[in-house]
C-alpha cells in the first residue's frame, strides 16, 4: 500500500490549502492512501505576544518550525505551506516544489472601501507591510494589530472600522462576499509569495516527488522565486515591510519591489523585467536598486519597531 502523509496548520485555511492541492494528486493516484497531520505552530497557539518574539523564542518562523521539524523527522511526507509564511532559506536536506498556479495576489479591505474610510478610522492588520503601505496613502488612519485566523480576525469589524486579509485566503475559504475593495497592487504590492502554496518535502524522498510531479505551475514558479529572491537580499522577512510581486506575460518576467517605513513616511520602488529562467538574478538586482535608495536604512527602522 502507498501511503502519503501531509502536514499542515490546524486552521481552516489550511485545511482548504491541502483539500486544494490533494485534489489533482488524488485524481491522478485513484489508489494513494493520504492521511492529512494537523501540525500545531508556536504562532498559532500564543496570539497575544508579537510574531517576532515568538520567532525568536522558538528558534524559528511562528508559522513553520514545528511543520519544518516534522519533516525533517520524517513524521510526514510533505508539508502543504502557505508560501509566504516560510524563511527564504529551506532547512538542510529540505526543498520546496513548484507550487501550483496562485490564487489572487492582492488584499483585500474588509468592512468598507479606502476612500470611504472616515479620518481616523481605525483598521486592523498584524502585518507591517500592511500597516506600511496603510499610512504611505492614508497618513491619518490608526491601525490596530489583530492576530488569529480568518474568521477570528473578520469578526473584529464589529469594533473597527476595517481590516484587511489576503484575498486569496478570504476566497479559500467561501468568504469572497466580505471584500469591499481589493487593493491595487500597483500601491500595495504583496508579501513575497503571497496567494501561492508552499510545498516543501525531503530532497531523499524520491517517492513523495514523484507522486507530486507535475503539480506545479512554471509561471508560478518563477514568480516566486524572484519575489523570495528579492526579499533574501534584503534580510527581510515577515516581519519587514516589504513588498513584492512578479508576473510573466508573453515569455517575460517582471518584478516589482517596495519598501515602505513603518510610519509611512518614506518608501522606495524599483521595477525590472527579464527571463523566468533567471528569476533569483532579477530579484537580487531589483533588491539592489531599492537599497540603493535607501531601503537598509528604512528595514533597519522596521527591525527595531518589530
């Protein structure tokens, strides 16, 4: 018998994520046993201190480490991710597949529109790029720091004014009709890898990559990697404000990258185009065109606000 064990997070986010990628392996492999592992993470048990602090006290992403560890222990065979929560660097013996097509890059404003928001309205994200990219184009709004999952975070609109969550997530999971606005991501550019799943295996498991061949989507798979790219040369991570995102059209890969201050104040761009089969060179040189307006400066702010 040939079984298949997959970890994810416990929430139903991450539930719809394995239910999303398992369907086409499951049609393909009419006969595969696949038992799903609900693998708890530091940030999902404690939603009261900062993620950083929790990182740091766990050694590790607040969203990944115990998932990464069960991996590496061979608890399971797979780990079904969402991308943009993983380090840009894959723990030794470990890589990462290419992801299948993404879903919907861009946030999205729940409980009203931006240019409906009153002044002063206040607006809940955990994410400092969010907040960021907030206060670049509505200085005068507050943002208020919101952590737990989607439906947890939803109900927070009974006491703000809004709050904004991945687009991709909110259709994941049957929530479409709470968006109001979904930002342009032109003004708000991502979270590196954001809308795309992370599916991270073994590189000795010959087994698992060969049942989950052919899953990725090529396009996909460029895009990311330039956008993860970028943010590596940056040191950044979750906790920076950093966006990014790729796209090819007709054969050519675009890259745009942002920094933004904490309070808004400051923010730098940089675009570039170039071939997918090159995709971390083009997100190593958009990054140096950002630290060459001062993007070191702006991130080492961040770092000490985290």
């Amino acid at each position: 018998m040939v079984e298949l064990v997959v970890g994810s997070r416990a929430s139903q986010l991450a539930r719809a994520q394995v239910r999303e990628f398992l369907a086409p392996v499951r049609e393909r492999f009419p006969g595969l046993v696949i038992r799903h592992r609900i693998i708890l993470e530091d940030g999902d048990l404690d939603r009261k201190a900062a993620l950083r602090e929790v990182s740091e006290r766990g050694g590790g992403s607040a969203f990944s480490t115990n998932q990464v560890s069960a991996l590496v222990n061979g608890e399971v065979d797979v780990i079904v991710h969402s991308l943009k929560d993983l380090p840009t660097e894959n723990p030794d013996g470990l890589i990462l597949l290419p992801p299948p097509p993404r879903a919907d890059v861009r946030d999205a404003l729940c409980g009203s529109r931006l240019t409906a928001l009153p002044p002063s309205a206040r607006v809940g994200t955990s994410a400092a790029r969010r907040i960021a990219q907030l206060l670049h184009v509505r200085p005068d709004l507050q943002p208020e720091r919101i952590r737990g999952n989607v439906p947890t975070r939803l109900a927070r609109l009974k006491t703000l004014d809004a709050v904004v969550l991945a687009a991709a997530g909110l259709r994941r999971l049957g929530r479409a009709e709470e968006i109001a606005e979904l930002l342009p991501v032109e003004l708000f550019p991502p979270s590196p890898g954001q809308g795309a799943l992370g599916i991270q295996v073994r590189a000795d498991n010959a087994l698992a990559r060969e049942l989950l061949d052919g899953t990725g989507d090529l396009d996909t798979d460029a895009e990311v990697r330039a956008e993860r790219a970028m943010l590596a040369e940056l040191h950044g991570g979750c906790s920076v404000p950093v966006g990014a995102f790729a796209r090819t059209v007709d054969g050519i890969l675009t890259l745009h990258g942002q920094v933004t201050s904490v309070d808004g104040t400051r923010q730098v761009e940089a675009r570039l185009s170039g071939t997918p089969a090159g995709p971390e060179k083009l997100g190593i040189a958009v990054a140096g065109l950002l630290l060459d307006q001062g993007a070191e400066a702006i991130l080492a702010e961040a770092r000490a606000y985290a």
